[in-house]
C-alpha cells in the first residue's frame, strides 16, 4: 500500500476517540477528545510567557501559571536529589520535595525512563529566582505523582490518575522486508507489533511463512494524554495477517466472567494452539524471506527441523507447556532442550548458546517462558534457532504438523465474546460509509460513534 495513503488514513482513525464500554475489562478511563475537554493544566512548550513578576508576589504559589516548564528523562544512576540540585533547587527545596514524596512513592523506586516535569512560577522580586510550583513524577503511563507546595518551604505529594484518552486506530500496509519493519512504518507502535507478532507465532512461521507482498491490518487504543502526546497502548483489539493468500484473523477478547483473556479467531477458536510454530520472537528473525531455499536452513528431507536465523541472546520460548526431559550438550546440536508436552509431543531446540537458569529435566514450564538463548553450539555456522517436533517419539515437521487448539469458546463465553468480536468489526466497517465519514461527524466521543451490532 502506498504509505502515504496509510498515513492519511490513520491521521483520519486517529481522531477517532471512544470508550469502547464491551470491553470494560481493560478498564474503565475517560474518554474525551484530544482537542478539548479537560481544562489545559499545563503547557507543554516552554517558556510561557507569564505574569509580571510584581503581580505576582500576592499570589498563592499553587495558582500561579507555570512560566517554565522542563521535563526530564530520568537515567540510569540517576537520583532524584542529584536531579533536582541539578536543575538549581536549594538544598532546602530538595530535601522538602524528597521528603513530601517518600511516603507516596520511595525515591529510591525511581527507575530509568521515568519522566520528571518541574515547573516554575516566577518568585518574589527580591530573590529573582523562579518558584518551583509543582514537580510531576511519571513512573508509568497511567499516573502521575504530583508534588506542590504547602506553605513555609514545606511540600505535599498525591498520586493522581492521567485523565488519558483512548483512541481507536487502525494502520494496514503490505510487507515489504520483515512484518515488524513494515508495521512500523505504517505507524504501528512498536509494542503492538510485537505483540501482534507473538499471538500469531502459534499459527504463522515467521521465518518461512511470511512473503512480499502479504498484508497486515491491525486496531488498537492507543493512550493519548493531555499535550496530544501519544503515551501507550491498550492490548490490541483487531489483527488480519495474511500470508500466501491465506487470512488469518484474530479478535481480543476479555471476558466478563473474568476466567480469560487473549485472541480468538472470528468461529471462537483460540489463537493460541499448544505449541507454536514460531518459539521465537518473530520480530527479531534475521530475514523474514529468502531463508526457504537456503540449503541449510530450513525444512528438508534430510533436515530434522526448521531454522530461524536470529541474532545471539535471543530469548528462545518454550513452544508449550511441558516438561523438560533433557538440557544440556548434545554431539551437534550444542547446548540442547527437548521438552515433553501433552498430546504425545516433545519439541527440541538446538545451537543454544545458553540454557536458562533452572531449566533441567523434570522442570516444569509454560508456554512462552524463555528457555535459552540463541546461539552457534554444536555443528552451526551461523547464530539460529534449530527447531525440532516430535510426535509419538518419532520427527515430524514443524511447518505442517496439526497442531490442538489450545481452547475453543462455548456457551456464555462464545455468546460474550461473539458480542466484543462484532463491535470490533462494526469498528472496521463502520456502517453506513467510510472512516472518514464518521471521523467528520463531529467531536469524538461515544456519543458520536455509537457502534451498532
Ligand atoms: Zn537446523
């Protein structure tokens, strides 16, 4: 597809704004357009041009209008006095701020990538300097932890919920290079890629499967917060991958009683099976085409398994529940794991260039646990993935095995989750006309975008 038309396209969903209630599971936030609503608290370019100073002084420091605002990434070694003396706080102001904060949120619990915003009012005339009015820790996307002055030098700290608005998005595109690249480039964030990649990796060998020209089409909520800033995302709600003319769709679906969560294809089967083809991350492979004719790796008569070609370290999963029956050295396969699952299937993974720590036989592990690292042990020439599937004892092939369902939906689940899968597509064909239509009817809202089953 041409990206410019995606861009269009999810610059037309992007304003898109709506609590989508069926899936109340996810939780419950306010839903509001991104251009207006909540009042503007604080401005996000610095410096805003203030009041005088001399009007100032009578004001309450909690009122007064921020005229420099600067945010801070906190890094690795970081602590949150060295920050704060670093950016000209007394040592008197540090030691308040640290103090009002610690019962809410230890300091010590700051972590590299938390955001510090300090804001500053101008201060009395006879000092010159700018009053800190409010310091705002972010340690995830959701909350902020504020902390303002009490009077007397003295600072209180409270923990208050983003007001954060969910927003539909869609992106399609076709794959050019890898299905992780070319997500990216239609716009997709790189945790929904990711995890759209790992619900297909029970059905889909990203390794071999995947091919110029196969189509992706993913909706997710993205969280919006009050600048306009894009700041997370929910858990996807929609993903098509199609491969080799083949459609393969999966719908999230929490259900109401509260006894799951997760993917499932439109008929209620679950994405997931009991073992995947791809016990790997799929947006790590080294190429996503061109490995099908190598003359080593992949499937052959001669060949007992599938390779995926992966950078060392990367984290390999167990293909499913089980039980580890072997882990160690093994002739020329190099650092090996065999797991026993039900069903009568055992999966083995080869050329590990570790073994994780605790896995030896009889461990148990599930489905998705990292088991090792790739590697080149054994008789390998490059760092991959040699992938391995018994049934009854004897080798079958990974890429065309039948594999269980982990789970197929009946009764009250089928019934909740046929009801979530259908506002899900009324969402991907808006009825009665186009995305741009009901993007153009107006504010955003749930009002506006009444999702008919
Ligand atoms: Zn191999």
């Amino acid at each position: 597809m041409d990206p410019c038309a995606t861009r269009a396209r999810l610059a037309r969903l992007a304003i898109l704004a709506l609590a989508l209630t069926v899936l109340s599971g996810l939780g419950v936030l306010e839903a509001r357009s991104v251009r207006g609503g909540a009042p503007p608290r604080v401005a996000a370019v610095a410096p805003v041009p203030g009041p005088v100073a001399s009007a100032q002084a009578s004001v309450p420091q909690q009122e007064r209008l921020p005229v420099r605002v600067e945010r801070l990434e906190v890094r690795r070694g970081d602590t949150l006095a060295a920050l704060l003396r670093g950016r000209g706080l007394s040592g008197e102001q540090v030691a308040a701020v640290v103090q009002a904060l610690a019962p809410v949120h230890p300091p010590r619990r700051l972590r590299p990538g938390d955001e510090l915003t300090l804001e500053f009012a101008d201060g009395p005339a006879d000092r010159g300097a700018h009053a800190l009015v409010r310091v705002v820790l972010r340690p995830d996307v959701r909350r902020e932890i504020v902390v303002r002055p009490a009077g007397e030098g003295r600072f209180t700290a409270s923990v208050e919920q983003r007001p954060l608005a969910r927003v539909i998005r869609r992106a399609d595109g076709e794959i050019e290079d890898s299905l992780f690249a070319s997500a990216r480039r239609a716009g997709i964030p790189a945790p929904v890629i990711a995890a759209v990649i790992r619900e297909f990796s029970y059905q889909v060998d990203f390794q071999r499967d995947l091919r110029r020209g196969d189509r992706f089409d993913v909706l997710w909520e993205a969280l919006v917060d009050e600048d306009g800033r894009e700041v997370g995302a929910e858990p996807f709600l929609h993903a098509l991958l199609t491969t080799a003319g083949t459609p393969r769709e999966i719908y999230r679906f929490d259900d109401p009683a509260g006894e799951r969560t997760g993917y499932y294809e439109p008929d209620g089967r679950s994405a997931r099976k009991t073992l995947m083809r791809t016990p790997i991350d799929g947006a790590r492979l080294t190429s996503g085409f061109g490995m099908r004719r190598h003359p080593i790796l992949g499937y052959t008569r001669r060949h007992t398994g599938v390779d995926f070609g992966a950078p060392a370290g990367t984290p390999v999963w167990a293909a499913g529940d089980g039980v580890v029956v072997e882990a160690g050295w093994k002739g020329g396969y190099g650092r090996w794991v065999r797991i026993r699952h039900g069903g009568g299937f055992e999966t083995g993974y080869a050329h590990l260039s570790r073994i994780a720590r605790g896995i030896r036989p009889g461990v148990r592990v599930r489905q998705g646990q990292v088991i090792g690292r790739v590697g080149a042990t054994g008789l390998a020439n490059a760092p991959h993935l040699h992938y391995e599937v018994f049934r009854a004892g004897r080798r079958v092939n990974p890429r065309t095995v039948e594999l269980p369902t982990a789970e197929a939906l009946a009764g009250g689940a089928m019934t909740a989750f046929a009801s979530q899968r259908d506002r899900v597509r009324a969402l991907l064909e808006p009825p009665g006309g186009s995305h741009e239509t009901v993007a153009r009817g107006g504010a955003p809202g749930t009002a506006d975008l009444q999702v008919k089953q």
